[in-house]
C-alpha cells in the first residue's frame, strides 16, 4: 500500500554548484502550490520547511577539487535525519533542493531507514548529467557533480561515509535515465562503477518505456524499492528553461510525464526529491510548475 501522508522537506543549498539561484528553487515549487496539489489527489500533506544551510556568502570556498566540503556535508547529514525520522513515521519523503548534491543527504536517509532493517534501496536518477565525479576528475570542483558517485561509494569520505558506512545504494540497483552530458574524465567511473546508465540514444533506440521498464526492474531486484531523483534538467529546455545546467536534447513533457507515472504504477517508489529549480532563470515559474506536474504524476495522478 502507498503511504498516505506525503512529508515536504526543503534543502535550499546552492553551494555544490557554480551558477547561483538553485537556492530559491524550493520556494518556486511551493509557489507553484505543490501541497495543495498533492493534497488534490488523496494525501494528507505536512510541509516540514526547510533544513538549516550555510550561505556562500559566510562560508570560504576551501578545496578548489570540491567545493564547501564540510558545509556541504553538514546540511546533507541534517536533511538525512529528517528524512529517517520521515520514514520511521510511515510516510513518504518529497524533498525540494536546491543542487543535486542534496541528494546525498535524502539517499543517505532513506538507506539508512531500511538497512536498519536489513533492506537494500535502489535509486533512479532522472538527469542530463551523470553526477559521478570525483573530485580527482572533476573539470570544476562543484559538488553537484559528485553525488551519485557519492551514493555509491566513490568520493570524499565526508560524503561517501555520511551516517557512518558506504554505499548507501549498491551499484548494480543505481540506475542514470537521460544522460547526455558526461565529462571526460568522468566516463570511466560511469563504465566502471556498475551503475546502469541509459543515454538519450537508448531512449531514441528502444523508447521510453522499455528503458523505464528496464530501469524499474533493476532499481527494485532485491531491494525494499527505490529513491527517485528527478533533476529538472531531465527535461529538454523547451519545456524546462530554469534549472542549472540545461542541455538540449532531453526528455520531452510527454516522455517525462510517462518516466514519472511508470515509477508510480510500479509501487516501488520510497522517497522522491526534485532538484535544481533555478527560478533566476526561468519563465514566470514554468519549470517549477513542471515540476510540480511531474511529482503529481509520481504520486497517482491520471488522465482518466
């Protein structure tokens, strides 16, 4: 049975990537009357606000291969708890970021929640980027280049061993949907690592909902269910102008549509967040709109 009371929890951190704005990406979503939609569909809905963060601003940069390291970390362990005692509730957590590096807090919660129970989770990470730098590799030292490595064990150990071990999700139950922008130097660890990545081409090739098909069944083998990680930057920019690294050639509004409600029909779902909101740059708020449509269709929502 699904829950029936959906958590909001906020990380507006912007330290893990270059280009600020991200930070009021949590703001745009609820702007976009996020509780009141879900509230729409049958749950019951708690906004928790938002996890402490550190500003830029009051905060040095530190080490040029990984940017506010410590800062970093600090807000992903707080937003990690908050998404433990979340699901030690009996309810699903929806967190709103800010960067992707906040992803490493919400995974870390969630693995946590079911390894204490002698569980493994899985992960679908709906992205353009593959997120799996380390900071060897890593062309600019941004943080929001690095999580899903994180999660799976490579990286700095601030991050890699938040909560005290590593990975939190195993390789084989990591799944990229979307990728279509890879660093050089960060293509080996993709090949190498054993995460399942799907590229836009596969997408092109097979069709959607093959590779959704496909990346369910492996998020879900052996695992209590999975986290999903929706990057706005999934989509193409034509539909989802403001997020913070936009890459043309995405998903587009049906196909995200159709990624979403697939993730919902298969009642694996264990936590959702959504990232990189970039409202500086955006529309009159259509990508956060977006986003709220896509988490609606996570949750149950149907044409008919």
């Amino acid at each position: 049975m699904r829950p029936s009371h959906i958590a909001i929890i906020g990380a507006p951190l912007d330290l893990g990537q270059g280009r600020r704005g991200v930070d009021m990406g949590p703001s745009a979503v609820r702007v976009a009357n996020l509780a009141g939609r879900i509230g729409a569909l049958g749950y019951s809905v708690e906004d928790l606000g938002n996890v402490a963060v550190v500003q830029p601003e009051t905060a040095p940069e530190g080490n040029s291969q990984a940017k506010y390291l410590p800062e970093i970390a600090v807000t992903c362990h707080r937003l990690a708890e908050a998404v433990d005692q979340i699901l030690a509730r009996g309810h699903l957590p929806l967190a709103l970021g800010g960067d992707h590096s906040v992803a490493i807090g919400t995974a870390s919660g969630v693995s946590r929640h079911y390894r204490a129970r002698n569980q493994n989770v899985g992960i679908i990470w709906l992205d353009a980027h593959a997120d799996m730098n380390t900071p060897e590799s890593s062309p600019s030292g941004n943080v929001h280049g690095m999580p899903l490595a994180c999660i799976v064990g490579l990286g700095p150990p601030e991050l890699t061993h938040l909560l005290g071990y590593a990975p939190k999700v195993e390789a084989r139950n990591a799944v990229i949907v979307g990728l279509r922008d890879v660093d050089q130097l960060e293509k080996p660890h993709v090949r190498q690592s054993g995460v399942r990545a799907f590229t836009m081409r596969d997408i092109d090739e097979r069709g959607l909902r093959v590779v959704m098909d496909e990346a369910i069944r492996l998020a879900s083998d052996g695992t209590a269910g999975f986290h999903v990680s929706l990057d706005m930057d999934f989509v193409d920019p034509q539909d989802a102008p403001g997020v913070g690294t936009p890459v043309r050639g995405g998903a587009t509004y049906r196909e995200a549509h159709l990624a979403m409600e697939m993730i919902c029909d298969s009642g694996q779902v264990l936590s959702m967040e959504v990232v990189e909101v970039n409202p500086v740059i955006d529309e009159v708020n259509r990508t956060a709109d977006l986003a709220v449509e896509l988490v609606m269709s996570g949750l149950g929502k149907r044409i008919l």
